[in-house]
C-alpha cells in the first residue's frame, strides 16, 4: 500500500508539472516554428561612420526615458525630464514641450521648468467608466505666444466607440469642454461648453475655430469669439481661403500639426521616400531610402510568418534635424540593426544614435504655411 501510494504521489507530481511546463514548451515550440518561416529584413551593406552632426538650432529629444535639449543628439547633455514621452507638441518659442507621461499632461521648457498640467486620459479606455469626466490624452493646442495651451476635457458616453467615420462619434457628442492652462499664472479655465469639436485652431486674440456636425451629417466651421459661436462659410464647404474667415478683420490662423502630418505630408514635401518595385501587387526586391533622389541606405525584403511583405523601416519618428541637413531615420526591426541611424545628407554616411532616441519637432502654420482650411478644419496641403 505504501509502495502504491509512493507511485501515485510521484504520477500526480509528474501530471503537475506537464500542466505547468506545457504552455511554455508549446510557446517555445510555437517562436521557433514561426521563425523558420519568417525571414527578416536588413540593411545592406551596413557600414556605418562616427562624425560630428550639429543642426542649425537646438531642439527637444530623448535618449531612453530622458528628455534633453541640444543642436545635436547629445547623451551627455542635462536631463530636463525622466520618464517617457508620449502625443508631444512643442510650443511655437522651440522653448517649451507640452506631453503626456505617466498619465498626466505636462509642459517642459528649455531649462528645465516643469508644469504639471493635470491628469489625463484616453477616449478608448477599456473598460469605459460611463458618466466619469476627464481631460483627453490628445488635442491639445499651443497658443501663438507659447503662453497658453489648450485642451479637451470630456465624459466617458456611448458615442466615443471607434469608427471608422471619422466625423460619426460626434454626431451625439455634447459632453466635451474645450479648456486653458496659462502657463504664468499656472491655472486652468473653461473656454466654451459644449465643444463638440472634431478639430479645432486658433485665430487671432481670443477667436477659436472649430468644426462641428450638423444636423444632417455635413461639417460646419464654426468660430468663437470669447462670447458668442457663429457659422463660418457654408456647411461642406471645400476651401475658405483665410481672407474669408473673418468679415471684420483679416484673419491670421494659427495650428500645430502632429507628428502623423510631419510623416505623411512634410517628408514627401522634402522628397523623402521608401522606394521599391511592384510585383504582382506586392512590394518586390528591396527597400532603398530616396532623398532628393538620391539613394542613402537599401533594406532587403524581409516576410512575416504569413509570407507578407516587411521591411524593417518606419518614417513614423523619422524627421531632419533643424538646418535639414541631417535626417534620423528610424529602423526598429532590422536583423542587422534596431534602433535610428543618423543620415548626414551631404556626404551620404550615416552613424548610430545612442539606442531608443527619439527627436521632437512640430510644424505649425508659420513655419509650414502651405496648408488650406475646410468645412473640416485645417490640414497641410
């Protein structure tokens, strides 16, 4: 009976420790099958070089978790911030960042000062707290003079569902609030309410455009100016020249552009492209880094385990450096290479940057005044 009971205890230890080794044997097994059918991309030929790069002005970024302000990426220079950086906007002074870090929104300036803004959060939150306010993690707007910075505040609803229509979770929206943070006097104020804004910009003093849904579905520009909302231009309307915005004085709009119009609309403005050839409607052949049509680095064509097309780049948090001379290209997933490499445009060598570096830059209409204004709001042309 002893003998027995010695036996079962022993199979009973041995069935454990299958259930508790199982997932991860499976998992193990799983990568390494996957692997061999995945064939990951690389950059040809790496040679990379060390020179000195400096651009033509200082500018915000970060190495790892520090936030720094230099004219060149410098992992030696002051810490202003620890922590990371996420949905950044710098002020028009090029002396100020506004960012989200750890749940809060908060303003960093070139020495180092810091304003806590307040706590903030995402639409998309899962699970929704319905009926709970809260300030939004995205939205927020500098004002021309670098002294103010505006923001969203809202309520967890029904409508804030994700959509592919990008105007269909307003159409029942009354809950938003647009607000202000003065950074002088270090406060936050109500600016109007409701704001069932789908984009908004600044116009000169007080004045707020934004656009809004009408009753039957079309976007309206819509313009607040410290005490009443009026239309502005005609429901759907394609283009209001700025000139037109105002039937009191000339106008003078002011936006900062987020970091998806830098990729999408400034780089190809730049002629900055990823090139490759097309076969049969896939990508074919490798990757080359096009400037000015001049060919910087080459990618092979890599395959996820599906035998889809990737390669190992991203223009996402690839942009010049002040002076454009200098242009960090960001390459996360290459086999020979994870990380940005910094392309010196005149030469065509390229170095390492300390790894996870990331620069900050904001185009605004003064510094990028090719933009047009819509029914919908503001875009770069």
């Amino acid at each position: 009976m002893t003998r027995l009971r010695k036996w079962l205890v022993l199979g009973a230890g041995v069935v454990i420790l299958l259930a508790v080794s199982a997932p991860f044997v499976w998992l193990s097994f799983l990568g390494w099958l996957l692997d061999l059918h995945t064939v990951p991309s690389e950059i040809v030929d790496f040679h990379p070089s060390s020179f000195e790069a400096e651009a033509n002005s200082r500018f915000f970024y970060s190495v790892g978790n520090e936030l720094k302000y230099s004219s060149w990426i410098d992992p030696q220079a002051s810490t202003l911030f620890r922590g990371q950086v996420w949905s950044s906007l710098v002020a028009p002074d090029n002396k100020k960042i506004a960012f989200v870090s750890d749940g809060q929104l908060v303003v960093v300036s070139a020495d180092a000062k810091l304003w806590k803004v307040t706590a903030v959060n995402s639409t998309v939150r899962v699970p929704k707290p319905l009926g709970e306010q809260f300030f939004r993690d995205d939205d927020f707007q500098w004002s021309r003079d670098s002294n103010v910075l505006y923001l969203k505040k809202d309520e967890y609803h029904e409508s804030q569902e994700p959509s592919n229509d990008q105007h269909s979770r307003y159409d029942l929206v009354s809950k938003e609030e647009l607000w202000k943070y003065d950074l002088g006097a270090g406060t936050l104020q109500l600016v109007l309410k409701p704001f069932p804004a789908f984009q908004y910009f600044l116009g000169k003093g007080t004045g707020i455009y934004f656009s809004a849904v009408t009753d039957s579905g079309a976007s309206q520009l819509r313009y607040f100016d410290g005490n009443h909302v009026r239309n502005v231009a005609e429901p759907g309307a394609s283009n209001i020249p700025p000139e037109q915005l105002s039937p009191r004085f000339v106008e003078s709009p002011f936006y900062s552009f987020s970091n998806v119009d830098y990729q999408w609309k400034l780089l190809p403005s730049k002629n900055v492209e990823l090139v490759w050839d097309m076969y049969s409607g896939q990508p074919a052949g490798p990757e080359r880094l096009v400037i000015q049509g001049r060919t910087y680095l080459t990618l092979t064509r890599g395959t996820d385990w599906q035998g889809n097309v990737r390669y190992c780049s991203e223009l996402l948090r690839s942009v010049f450096l002040p002076g454009d001379r200098y242009f960090l290209f960001n390459l996360p997933s290459c086999r020979n290479y994870q990380g940005q490499l910094l392309i010196d445009t005149s030469t065509g060598k390229y170095e390492r940057v300390p790894a996870d570096s990331a620069v900050y830059l904001t185009l605004n209409t003064d510094t990028y005044p090719s933009y047009r204004i819509d029914s919908s709001g503001i875009a770069i042309k």
